[in-house]
C-alpha cells in the first residue's frame, strides 16, 4: 500500500468502549462503541480522519483557502473551518440556505472558526461553490475544494486507515454499524476491512439517500480509494451493505426515532448522539436488534461519527426538550 501524505492531529486511536446498559436494555447482542466523536478537533468527528488527508494534499498544491459546502448544520463544515483555523488556511463555507436568525450548533462554531460563510439562498450549492471557488482564484486566493463530505479518495483514505487502527486495536466484531451519507467513510472502511483482514460485515444507515444510489457511489468510490492507494481492488453495488429504511421524513428531519435512540443512549450509557447522523444510524441499530436481526452470541460496533454540536442548534434542541 502506497503511503499518503498525512498531517496528524486527530487523537488517535479512538477509545473503543462496551455498553453493557444498553445491550441490557434492549436484550441485544454485545454492543460496542467507536468513539470517533472524539477525535479532537473541534468537537470532533469522522470528517477529521478526512481532514488529516486533504489538509496534507491541500498543502502540497499550496493551497491557502478551503472552500467546502454543505448543510446550515453541516459537522463537515464545522471540522473543515477548525482545521483550516489550525493550519493556516482561510475558509469559505458554502451552506445550503439561507442565513438563520441565530447563529448555533455547528453554525456558531463556523463562525468562531473564522470561516467565510456564503449562503445559496435559492441557488444551486454546486454552482455557488464553482463561482466562489473562481473568485478565489482570480484573487490569487490559492483556493482547494473539498467536495461534499470530504468523499474523495484522499479524503476517504482517513477510513481505511481507521480499520488498520481497529485491527491493531484488536477488535474484530461481527457487525460494524454507522451513519452513512455522502458514502466516503463507507469506502474507506470497505478497503480497509479488506487490507487489514476485518471480517465483520460492513452496514451503512443511510440517513437521506435511496439505497440504490449510495451503493453504487461508495463501491466506485472505494474502487477509486484502493486505485489511489497502489492496490488493485475492485467493488461493486453488491458488496456495499446498505440499509436506508430509516431515512424517515429527510435529511436532517429529526422524528421519534432519532429522539428515542438519542434519550437510551444518554439514559443508559451517559453517551451523546446527533440528531441527524448518528441518532438515525442508532435508531436503525435499536430496531434491527428489536427484530432479531442480529444472533445473541453475535458483536455489533456502532462507529461513532460525532455530530453533536447540533444537539444546540433551534430546531433540535426544542425537540429534545422533555424526552
Ligand atoms: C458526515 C457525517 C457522516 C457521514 O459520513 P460520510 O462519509 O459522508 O458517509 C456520519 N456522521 C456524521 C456525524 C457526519 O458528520
């Protein structure tokens, strides 16, 4: 395997942990938990894995601004604008929307960041992204685009990495469970689990897209990973384990479900989930042990994303008020 230039500060290796309150509660299988909510920067999350990859790839073209894209409470927004804090970079955000009323969750952390925040309003993410990105250009602005969810091969070398890092960790599970949502954690996972000889089986929640299209995505994607990487490794939609019955109302709609997996695991383990990502992928989790989806004797990791710096923003925090 080809090594990839890597700025490190993410904390690693994450702590692994055993809920042994919530498996109790649900009368599931062994549940273990990855904390990759704590991988240091800014609150954390699984966009830093990423981020260590692209900030070095950023740095070799000698780049000078980030610019990214994503929701108003977007956690890859938020690690992006903390990272280009800490190396040097400036940052525009390019957020979907319209500017709220008041700036909290990830959106206040933008902010404190330094980050340069362009709202779309009515327009196309993309194109506002490629226009600003022009800007900075014609500036002499040095930009570097990181597309959404810093899913490129670059960025999802982050996760292939992280399964050497479970391997070394000693922790072969029969299930690893997560969010998934632009699919670059899936893929890195993915060839990873085929590097480093992790057998458990690799399920995605998805929180927003059909299954179909995601599967396709993140088994290019991983192919495009192990290509970049020296390895020669194809995937296909078939291998890429996906469930999206739970995508609820929408991307970032935060239903019963959500509330429910977010009050148990609180209640039972003292441990903080998000609203959109990792609430949904837990809510997934309860119900397919409330099926029996999983045998008794059998290990389910659930890989932490982080996100939870949403629990404050408006609209979640008013619905969490009281569960
Ligand atoms: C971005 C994100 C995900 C999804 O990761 P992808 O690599 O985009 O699939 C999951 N959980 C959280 C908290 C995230 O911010």
């Amino acid at each position: 395997m080809r090594e990839i230039p890597r700025i490190q500060f993410a904390h690693l290796p994450t702590p692994i942990e055993v809920m042994p309150r919530l498996s109790e509660k649900l009368r599931g299988p062994k549940l273990l938990v990855k904390r990759d909510d704590q991988t240091g920067l800014g609150f954390g999350g699984n966009k830093t894995r990423k981020l260590e990859f692209l900030l070095a790839e950023a740095r070799f073209q000698a780049a000078k601004t980030l610019i990214t894209e994503g929701a108003v409470q977007s956690n890859h927004c938020r690690q992006t604008a903390a990272a280009a804090a800490r190396f040097g970079f400036a940052c525009t955000l390019v957020l979907t929307g319209e500017r709220p009323n008041r700036s909290n969750g990830n959106l206040l952390l933008d902010n404190l960041f330094g980050a340069e925040l362009v709202f779309t309003n009515s327009e196309d993410a993309e194109a506002t992204m490629h226009k600003v990105f022009q800007e900075k250009q014609s500036q002499g602005k040095n930009p570097y685009l990181i597309p959404l969810g810093g899913s490129t091969p670059t960025g999802a070398v982050g996760y292939v990495y992280a399964m050497r890092e479970l391997m070394e960790q000693g922790c072969n599970p029969d299930w690893i469970l997560f969010a998934t949502g632009s699919g670059g954690t899936q893929a890195g996972l993915m060839v990873g689990a085929r590097l480093f000889g992790i057998r458990g089986k690799i399920l995605g929640i998805s929180v927003s897209k059909p299954g179909v299209d995601l599967e396709k995505g993140a088994a290019d994607l991983a192919t495009k990973v192990a290509d970049f990487l020296g390895e020669k490794m194809s995937f296909d939609s078939t291998q890429m384990l996906i469930n999206s019955d739970y995508t609820g109302k929408g991307y970032g709609i935060m239903g019963e479900a959500e509330r429910e997996a977010i009050s148990l695991f609180a209640k039972t383990e003292g441990l903080l989930l998000d609203p959109v990502y990792t609430g949904r992928a837990a809510a997934g989790m309860i119900d397919l042990i409330r099926k029996g989806f999983f045998k008794p004797s059998e290990t389910v990791l659930f890989w932490h994303t982080g996100g939870t710096p949403a629990l404050f923003a408006d609209d979640y925090q008013q619905n969490l008020e009281g569960v």
